[in-house]
C-alpha cells in the first residue's frame, strides 16, 4: 500500500508538471494553429532567469516571479518580431523558425550563463519529508502537486468561466466570426502566447531542484509536451491534461519496471491511444 501511494504521488506530480508545459502549447495550437518546435526554449529559459534571481535574491517566491515575467516577455518579443509575421505562412514555415530559435536560445543560454549543469537546491521549508500510510514522500514533490494544481485549476477556470475564457473559446470554435463580433484576434494571439510561454518558464525553474538547469534541457521536455497534445486532442485543454495524467504515470511506472526504457513507455501509450482514437482523447476530427 505504502508503494501504491508513493508511485501515486509521484505519477501525479510528474503529470501535473507535463501540463503545466504543455498547457500553453496546447492554447497556441488551439487558438493560433501555430505549431511552436521553440516552446521547450520557454522552460529552459525560465529556470535559468528564476536561478539567476532566486540566488541573486535569496528567495525561492521571486525567482519563480522572474522565472514567469522573464518568459513572459520572451514570449511576447517572439510572437510580435516573428510568428505574426508567419501565421498566413503555414505550418512548414513555422516549424523551421521555431526549430532553429532552438538553436539560437540553447547558444545564448551557454552564452550567458554557461555550458555547466547547475542546481537549486529545495527550499528548507520543503526540504522535509512526510510519511503517509508508511509512504515517504518529498515535501517539494507536495509542494509541486499543489503548486501545479492549483495553477491547472486557475488555467481552466479561466478558460471556461471568464469574459476572457469565452473569447479564447470562440475564437478556437470560429476565428472569422470572432473577427466579425469586433474581437480583436491579433491581440488574442499574443495574450495567450504571452501566458503559454510563462507557464513553461514557471514550470522550468520549479523543476531545477528535481532535474537540474543544462542548456538544451527543454529538447526532452519539447517531446514530451508534443506527445501530450497530440495524445490529448489538439486545441483541447481538458486533453493535455487527462494526457499529462497519464503520460506522468506511464514514465513513473516505465521508471520503476523498466528503468532504461521509460520514454519508449510513453511512445507505447501514445501509440495505442492513436489506434483507438486517432484523434486523440478530447480532440474533434477536423
């Protein structure tokens, strides 16, 4: 029982992480149509601007302040200086810019900050451990889980019960409707990708203490959220979630039974939820 609860645990915490990232890649599929190969830069970028602050500050709270507003602001710079200019372009012209702001972030994080791993270590009121049912688990593992859950819940509240939420929802159902309404769409576009992209920055900098920051840490985590909102349905929030629930499970599981080969788990379980639905778990057939 004790091993059950501590797996749990563990695959939810694993899973609510993946959402957070993949959230805001969904919102931007959804929305925009926009196929963004740079959004794992986002998650590399906010753990390293969140270290820089949190050591410069002493404070765990202001560096993942920064690690949001820091992301925030690469986000919007990103979609105003480029993907406007790509929209009408299609999905082959945005995915060889966004592949190679790949390569322009990984460089300027070695640039800036170095090519070593760095580290952050647990805030001490989180350094504890807990014991539930004969389970010991991390209380940052807690923390995330509330952490994230709480950012999950305010997200999707936000799209289903706000004045905001129901443009962003009209706008995915019927863009030139919206347009027609008087909603001004391009600024739309840059709102959600402005939050997309401070979500992954948030989620990169609460992950050092787990994984460590490297340049190119976001290429795994970039896998990962694609797999997720293709598996959950592309465009559906509710998808990338009940995915990420899964998928974190599936790696916790692959982790524990077959240690060497946890991602091919994760590619076996996107692969049989294809079969059944090719269009992923909430997605809708175009």
């Amino acid at each position: 029982m004790s091993i059950f609860i501590e797996y749990a645990l563990n695959g939810l915490q694993a899973g609510i992480l993946l959402f957070i990232v993949s959230a805001g890649l969904t919102l931007c599929f959804g929305l925009m149509r926009v196929i963004n190969m740079a959004h794992g830069s986002f998650y590399m970028v906010g753990a390293f601007a969140g270290l820089q602050a949190a050591v410069i500050s002493g404070s765990f709270v202001i560096g993942l302040v920064a690690a949001g507003i820091a992301t925030a602001l690469v986000g919007l710079a990103i979609e105003r200086s480029l993907f406007q200019r790509l929209y009408a372009r299609g999905p082959f012209a945005q995915v060889l810019v966004s592949f190679g702001l790949i390569f322009v972030f990984d460089e300027l994080v070695r640039i800036i900050w170095g090519a070593d791993i760095r580290s952050l270590p647990r805030p001490q009121a989180l350094a504890d451990a807990y014991t539930f049912a004969g389970a010991r688990v991390e209380g940052y593992r807690l923390f995330l889980i509330a952490f994230g859950g709480l950012l999950s819940a305010a997200l999707l509240w936000g799209l289903i019960k706000t004045p905001f939420g129901m443009t962003i929802r009209a706008a995915v159902d019927d863009r030139e409707s919206a347009e027609l309404l008087g909603l001004n769409v391009k600024k739309l576009f840059s709102a959600v990708f402005l939050i997309g992209s401070a979500l992954a920055g948030m989620a990169g900098f609460v992950a050092i203490p787990l994984v460590n920051a490297f340049p190119g840490m976001g290429d795994e985590v970039l896998i990962s959220a694609l797999i997720i909102v293709v598996m959950g349905g592309l465009g559906s929030v509710f998808g990338s979630l009940l995915a990420s629930l899964i998928i974190g499970f599936a790696l916790t599981l692959g982790q524990v039974f077959v240690a060497g080969y946890a991602p091919a788990v994760m590619y076996l379980v996107l692969g049989l939820v294809l079969l059944a639905r090719p269009h992923g778990l909430l997605g809708k057939p175009e």
